[in-house]
C-alpha cells in the first residue's frame, strides 16, 4: 500500500505541475530554419533605399531578409523591440510580446518573411510592424507585430557570431547608421549629468543624458525607466560606450542594452574648445505641465498664456501657442536666467525651433541688460537678436526642427536676459487668426 500512496502522489504531482505549466503564457521560440529552398532575398539597406520618407507601406511580395540580433528586451531597455542587423544596414523590428530575449537571443541569426508586414518611421527612424494605427490621421503609428504571427514571420537559423560594434567618431555618425550597434570612443557624460540614475526608475519615466566626445560633439544617451539599471548611477570617468543608434530631429542619440556597454575606466577629458555657458533640453521635467524652470521666467503680457513643456515623440520641448485661448492679443515671454558676458569671450546662442499650423503668430529673440529678472519685461529696452526661426508649416507640423543659427552675443557685455517673445491671436474671422504652435529646444550658450 505505501507503493500505490506513493505512486498517487507521484502522478499527481505530475499532473499539478502540467496544470501550472499550462496556466503560464509562452511564446513559442521562432522554428529553427534547417531547408535549403528557403534563402534571403534581400537585405536590411534595400528596405531603407525602397522606403519613402513619411509613408507607411506594406509588404506584398516574399521578401525575406537575415540577420543578427544585437539588442531585445532583456533589461527592459528596449520595449517589445528588437533590433537585426545584417552587413548591409540595421533596423528595430515592433513585436507585441514580453521576455523576447528568451527567444530571439543577442546574437541569434534570424530570418524574417515580410510579406504581410509593415515599415514605417517614428521619430524619422525606420521601424518594422504589424500594422498601422489610423485612428489619429495626423499621427498614424506603427503597431507591434502580434504575439500570434510570431511563427509565421520569424524562422531561427541558430546562433551566430555578434557583430563587433562599428568604431565612429562623431562626424562619423549619420543616417545610414540608425539602428547600428556603434561603439564611441573618448567620450564621457557632463558634468552635471554624471552621478545621475540612468533612467528614472520611481516615476517610470525614459532620461537623457549628455555624452560629451574628448573632441566636441554631443550624443544623448536615452535610457528607459522600466529598465533593470535604471537605478544606477552614471560613472565620472571617461571612455568608450557600445550601444543602439538614433536620431530624433537634429538630436543624435544612443541606447545601452545594460550598463556593461559603459567602460569608462579613464580620467575625464582635457577640453581645449569652446565652454558651455548655459544648456537647457527640458528632458529632466514632466510633460504636459506649467513650465516652471528655477531662475526663468515665463510670464504673459496680454491674454492667459504660458508657455507649456510638452512631448512629442518622446522628446520634451517648450510650447507655445493662442491657439484654442478666444484672445484677441496673446504675448508671452520666456526669459532665461541672467548671463553674465564679463567673465568670456567669443559667446554665441544656439536653439531649435519646429513650428506647426503656421499662420503668422510671431517668435522674436530677444536681449536685454536692464531687465531685472523680477519684474514686467515688456517695461525694459530689448534688443531684437538675428536668429532663424522655424516657418511654413501651414497644414500639420514641420517635419524637422530648424537651428537657429550661432548667434554672435560677443558684442554686448555684463549682465544679460535672453528672451523668446510669442505674439498671437485667436479672436475674429479664422482668416486674421494667428496662433501658430512653436516648440523650443536645445538652448544653449557657448563661449571660448
């Protein structure tokens, strides 16, 4: 009889155990390709060369491409993505499921039937879907490949070697590298932006911060608040670091897959060009919200309008607009915290602008050196400043965000205020309106 118990007991454990199994959602691992009638037909770059720019299009024919995964979810940096790369280009890949890396390992040739599928852009960066979200017809997205389609697109071809990150300069990076596992050399974080959390791992929000080469230049490090590393802390030395590469407008950016891709074991960087006075890419405050800066000042002259942070394609810009406010007059100003020119030479601004449903609301730039940084603005003298300010966006948004230009601030001395001053409307005939959109970004002052 202790036979029969023990055997019960031994198959029902057996069975609990399937039952438990079953109740646990898997996706299945890719099928490992092994046919010899089964061959690539094309490669990553064709995609990138067929492509035109702000379309989404649909795989009709039985392209088939190939390559090496070298980035997934296994930290939680990058969200139900993963990245292939063959020789050719690279390029993300939207998939609808969690614990991807389980199955689509760093370092796995994968083969990849399109027909079906889609490519579109986000944020200027070719991507591959499922589909297309519509429901916005400004804004149309593309959506993960679902979770049930894996199998049918997806086939394994084994293990492979890892590329070895491509070595770039930062006069090396270009388009023709998005996606592209690149390794940079002689390059450190800010000074303000060392000691930081990678990502902000309380309120789940994605940070950026500044990667500064030892020869200038600058490269944003973007890094998810969900991720596993989120928490730690940004070394002070200087090195190289490996990693995922982007661009977002004029921004160029990199993504780690965790924090062994960062190998500063070096001193900092000896700098002999030009210094950074002032920085400011709103990246570190929350969207949707009152901008409300230490130091600024944002204040409205007529009407009831502020300038906002807002975000657009995970990336933080300040506002402004008349739009939607039924005011006659709409002037408000944003002015940056007082710059003292005494103590430099050679000063220059700089900024982006991006510009939408243009139809004729004005952005000035502005300096004063009476202003006192307390009171009403419009009541000091302002010089008007020579800068390149985004326009002609009448139907949507501008596709691009447009520099300003180096403005030369060597002439004036001692204690500043730079402004930027909206003037609108959104009162009358829709013909007299004037409440174009303008977003803000990357100000910045320089001086050797």
């Amino acid at each position: 009889m202790k036979w029969v118990v023990i055997t019960k007991i031994f198959f029902l454990s057996i069975l609990l155990g399937i039952l438990l199994n079953a109740c646990i959602k898997k996706y299945d691992a890719p099928p490992i390709y092994s046919g010899t009638n089964l061959k690539a037909n094309s490669s990553i770059k064709s995609l990138y060369d067929s492509h035109i720019i702000g379309n989404n299009e649909k795989f009709v024919d039985n392209e088939i491409i190939t390559g090496i995964v070298t980035a997934n979810d296994a930290n939680d940096n990058f969200y139900k993505t993963i990245v292939l790369q063959d020789s050719t280009a690279a390029i993300s890949i939207r998939m609808d499921g969690f614990g991807l890396s389980a199955n689509y390992p760093v370092g796995m040739r994968l083969m990849v039937k399109l027909n079906g599928m889609w490519m579109g852009e986000y944020g200027g960066m070719l991507q591959l879907g499922g589909g297309v979200d519509r429901s916005d017809p400004l804004f149309t997205e593309l959506v993960p490949v679902p979770a049930a389609l894996f199998s049918k697109h997806f086939l394994s071809a084994g293990m492979d070697i890892l590329p070895t990150p491509l070595e770039v300069s930062y006069n090396q990076l270009q388009d023709s590298l998005h996606s592209r596992l690149v390794k940079l050399n002689n390059i450190e974080f800010a000074v303000n932006d060392t000691a930081k959390s990678f990502g902000d791992a309380i309120n789940k929000l994605t940070t950026s911060h500044s990667l500064k080469y030892c020869g200038g230049g600058t490269v944003y490090l973007r890094t998810s608040g969900f991720a596993s590393f989120a928490s730690a802390k940004t070394p002070r030395g200087s090195g190289s670091i490996t990693g995922i590469y982007s661009e977002f407008g004029s921004q160029r950016q990199l993504m780690i897959r965790d924090t062994s891709d960062v190998e500063f074991t070096q001193s900092r960087c000896v700098y002999n060009g030009p210094s950074v006075l002032f920085y400011e890419d709103f990246e570190q405050y929350a969207a949707n919200q009152l901008l409300a800066i230490s130091q600024w000042t944002n204040i409205a002259e007529s009407g009831k309008q502020f300038y906002q942070i807002q975000s657009f394609q995970n990336n933080r810009v300040a506002s402004i607009t008349a739009l939607g406010t039924n005011e006659t007059a709409v002037v408000s100003w944003l002015i940056l915290p007082a710059l003292q020119l005494n103590n430099s030479t050679g000063e220059q601004l700089s900024f982006l602008t991006r510009d939408a449903f243009d139809n004729g609301a004005g952005l000035q730039i502005l300096l004063s050196n009476n202003y006192d940084g307390k009171g009403e603005p419009w009541k000091a003298k302002w010089s008007s400043l020579n800068a390149t300010i985004a326009k002609g966006a009448i139907g949507g948004i501008s596709s691009v965000f447009t520099k300003s230009g180096n403005i030369n601030l060597s002439n004036y001395a001692g204690l500043v205020h730079i402004a930027f001053k909206y003037t609108g409307s959104d009162s009358g005939p829709l013909a007299s309106r004037k409440n174009t959109n303008y977003w803000v970004d990357d100000v910045k002052i320089t001086a050797q």
